[in-house]
C-alpha cells in the first residue's frame, strides 16, 4: 500500500522589466514647447527681415525721388541763370553768370551740364581771348574782316590784341567788363571740374577786381 506525501507548491516567481528611458509620446509631450518657441523665433526673424529689407527699399526710393526733385530744382535755377547771362541787360548778366558759376559746383551737376555751360563764356574778350582775336572770317567785299557772331555786344578796341600783362585793351562800360571778368571766373571754375587747362591770361582775369574806370574828360 502506497502512502500519499503532500508537497509544497513552487514560490511565483516574479519578473521585473526595466526601461531604459521614457515613453517616447512623453519624450514628444516634453520637446512640444520647445518646438513652438522655435518656429515663433523663426517667424520673428523671417518678419524683421522682411521689414529690414522694405524699409531699405523705401529708403532707396525716396532718395531717388528726392534726388530727381533737387535735379529738377538745379536745372530750374541753371535756366533761369542761362536767361539771365544772356540777356541785354549787363546788371542782369552779372547775376546769371555768378549764379551758373555756383551751380556749376553742384554734385548735381554732371560733365555734359558743364559743357553746356561753355556757351555762356564762349567768344566773350575776357573768358576766351583766343576765339575773340581769331574770330571768323567771311570772303566778302570788306576783304575778309572778321566778323562778331550775332548778340555780341564788342568794340574794335575790345578786339585789340592783349596787353604785355596779359588783359586785352578793354574800353567797355565798367558794367560790362564786370560781366566778361565772371565769365572768366565761371570759364576757370568750368575748366578745374572737367580737367581742361585755362590760359593765364583769363585766370588773371578772374582774380583781378574790376574796377570802373573814370570817363575822360575834354575841353580843358
């Protein structure tokens, strides 16, 4: 006959998992704010240098608009001194010739304003001796004397040929010697800005103070 034993049964055995980190949802839950601040700090910068870069534009315009203003200011100002220089009345031409010779010093001015300039002392016995004495000739019946262009107000004593220091025989009213001695000085300004050399006799010409010269008197 058998006899029946009773056993204990085996202890559980209990079985513990460790991770080695967090979830990765709560990994994404975590990294959320960062990645908002992120792209505000990403839509901060596209928005400031989009503003930077309007507001470069603009002030490119305005200073383009505002440089055609002060072209159109300065060429309003040069015609009315070109008008003025050529006028008939001297006081006038005195004037005009004094304001081109400021405007010729503008930065607004370019080399092609400047040469326009040239015809204001072109021809005059001051500001361009030269062209004065060897003025045209025509083959007419006076056996081709020179002629002055049309306008020109000059004598034959104003054609003489210059002095030993360097003036032409100038017997004009002393208004009109004023006007030639600021042609002189708007010819030498003319030549320093466009690199051309000036005869030493126009250069004394615009240093010189002109003075008015007393009329002579007769009967004595």
């Amino acid at each position: 006959m058998s006899v029946l034993t009773a056993t204990t049964p085996p202890e559980p055995i209990s079985v513990e998992i460790l991770s080695d980190g967090l979830p990765w949802w709560e990994v994404v839950g975590a990294l959320a704010p960062l990645a908002v601040l992120l792209a505000a700090v990403l839509a901060a910068i596209t928005a400031f240098a989009s503003l930077r870069q309007r507001a470069t534009a603009d002030r490119a315009a305005l200073g383009q608009r505002r440089r055609a203003d002060d072209r159109a200011e300065w060429w309003r100002r040069t015609q009315w001194g070109i008008d003025a220089a050529t006028s008939a009345d001297p006081v006038r031409q005195e004037a005009g010739v004094k304001a081109l010779l400021q405007l010729s010093s503008s930065e607004l001015a370019t080399e092609e304003d400047r040469l326009i300039l040239d015809a204001i002392w072109a021809r005059d016995p001051l500001a361009d001796p030269v062209a004065v004495l060897d003025g045209p000739t025509t083959g007419s019946d006076t056996g081709g004397s020179t002629h002055q262009p049309k306008g020109m107000a000059m004598t034959d004593t104003a054609r003489a040929r210059p002095a030993p220091n360097g003036h032409p025989h100038d017997h004009r009213p002393a208004d009109t010697v004023r006007v030639s001695a600021a042609k002189a000085r708007l010819r030498v300004a003319l030549d320093e800005q466009l690199g051309r050399e000036t005869p030493q006799s126009v250069k004394d010409a615009a240093t010189s103070t002109t003075k008015s010269k007393p009329t002579a008197t007769s009967g004595k």
